[in-house]
C-alpha cells in the first residue's frame, strides 16, 4: 500500500466526504489513545486495486487537538481492461454528446516524420535531464509520455493557428478530442516503434474551419468520403508531417476514435475544458470523485490528493 501525508486539514475533509459519499468509519483505542480509520472504496469493478493510506501532517496553524486518523483510499488502476473499458466509456459518452451539438464534425490524424521524432527524442531527453532523469534508462511506455508531450507541444502550436483563423477573417469556434497512441504494429519500422499519432475529433460551433472549396469528395470501396484537400486550412497548419482528415458523416466515427482507448496502455488523451461534460449529467462516480486531474478528466484520482499519478 502507499502512503502519504497530508495536512490535518485535507485529511479532515476528505473524511468528511467520504463519510458522505459510503466510505466506512471503524474507531478503536490504541494504547488508551481513540483512533479513526476511514476506508473510501472508489476501485468500482477494477480488477487490480489500489490502496492508498492517507495520515495528518499537523500544521502549524493547527491548535485543535484532533485525534489521530488514517484515510485509506482504495482507487482503480486505471491498466486492467475494466478500467480501460470504462475509460473509453467515458470518453466516447463525452466525444457523441460533442459530437450531436456541433454543427460539424471532423476527423482525422496528424502524423510526425522521423526527423521530428528524433527532435521529440532529443527535446524530452533534455527536458528529463534537467530534472536527473535519464530518458534513455525509461521504460517503453514512460519513453512514450516523454514524448507525448514533446509532440503535444507541437499538436498545441497547430490548435493555436486553427484557432487564430485565416487572416482578416472570424476566428473559428470548435472543440477537440485528441487520443496519442504509439506507433507499434508489426510492419512499424524501428524508427516510428513507440513513437506517438494522434487521432483527432474536431467539433465546429458557429464560425466554420473548414470552407466549402477545401473539401473533396472521393468514393473508396463503395463509400463516399468527404476528405479534407491537402491545402486546406486545417492541414496545411500541421508542420511536422502527414495528415488526413475527413467530415464526419456517422456519430459512429467518434465512438470509432474512443476505442482507441480500449486497445492498449500506451494510449493518452487530451481534450478541450469541460469536454463534452456540458451536456452530460453527472454520473455518481464522476461526481464522487471530480478528478484534479487536468487533462483526462474521466480518471478517477484520489480526491484533493493533487496530481499525484500511479
Ligand atoms: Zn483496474
């Protein structure tokens, strides 16, 4: 089990909450002393748990004598194949409800040459170094998230072009889904194993990316498909290599994306704010446990635990 500490404060209130929301409370005396325990189950159907042993730093500040108290949180995995079900669950619920408030909706892939990966490689072994850790001593799927967020850079510069608009014209409104998976198939070529995609959901509101000229339509095993020219706006601001794009004709094509999620560990995502949750009540687990989590709001994190990750 891991441990960690935090103030008399926190772990008050997080008592407080779970006491609220069916965590269970056993009190007994230790050498004389009262002693709490409280235990929060938020694990649902994971197979492989975690536990988390919370204990009070008494600040300062803190005059009130409090007896002492242990917090055990007992919280998914997030890795087992329940978890990475109801990850994908949860984004795919949020990623259809974007989908059927847009006007339009687009999707696609943006891809980095291996020169850019190389760049990405070098830019995260400096970045990693500064703070004494070895890039190259990593595991795979941690090398992976190194490099999520050197091209992540890259992916943000490209959504702050779209967003900036073409020149002297209104700024584009639109919200996006993205999901990083690594290249690892067997036909990937050593260069690009482990090096990340993304795929991407883009919702249009109101002021349109995507102007009538800039799309295609060519018919591909009986399908029509209405496929984004080279030059158009969207991707011609992607810098770094190959992309493509087309118009979502079927709400199936964002479940299609969120499987993704499904499919393997070395998976992230990454979304607009309040992604898809404007539309969407609540569930019980969302709501007892809002993540602190900025980006993949669906993970259950221990609740006002910070960005502490496992
Ligand atoms: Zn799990």
């Amino acid at each position: 089990m891991r441990s960690r500490m935090i103030s008399v404060e926190r772990l008050e209130a997080l008592a407080t909450r779970a006491l609220a929301e069916g965590g269970r409370l056993a009190t007994w005396r230790d050498n004389g002393r009262p002693r709490r325990l409280v235990t929060w189950d938020l694990s649902m159907q994971c197979s492989d748990v975690i536990g988390v042993e919370l204990n009070a730093r008494y600040s300062a500040n803190h005059s009130k004598v409090v007896k002492p108290m242990t917090v055990i949180l007992v919280v998914r995995c997030r890795k087992c194949e329940w978890c990475r079900k109801m990850r994908s669950r949860f984004w795919t619920g949020r990623a259809m409800a974007e989908y059927g408030h847009a006007q339009r909706n687009v999707f696609g892939t943006l891809t980095a040459r291996p020169e850019d990966h190389f760049r990405y490689d070098t830019q995260a072994r400096v970045r990693l170094g500064k703070r004494g850790v070895d890039f190259d001593g990593l595991h795979e799927r941690e090398k992976f998230e190194a490099r999520c967020v050197e091209m992540g850079g890259e992916v943000t510069l490209w959504l702050k072009r779209l967003r900036e608009g073409r020149d002297g014209q209104p700024k584009p409104k639109f919200r996006y889904l993205l999901i990083a998976e690594a290249h690892d198939s067997e036909n990937t070529q050593s260069v690009m194993r482990m090096r990340p995609h993304f795929h991407v959901l883009l919702h249009e509101y109101s002021v349109p990316l995507i102007l009538p000229h800039e799309v295609k339509v060519i018919k591909k095993d009986d399908r029509i498909i209405h496929s984004l020219e080279d030059n158009s706006f969207v991707r011609r601001n992607w810098y770094a290599g190959f992309t493509k794009f087309e118009i979502a004709t079927d709400p199936k094509s964002a479940a299609y994306l969120c499987k993704y999620l499904n499919k393997s560990l070395a998976v992230r995502v990454r979304a607009s704010q309040r992604y898809g949750s404007g539309f969407i009540q609540n569930n019980n687990a969302s709501s007892a446990c809002s993540s602190s989590s900025k980006n993949e709001k669906g993970e259950i994190d221990p609740p006002s635990l910070g960005t502490g990750k496992g």
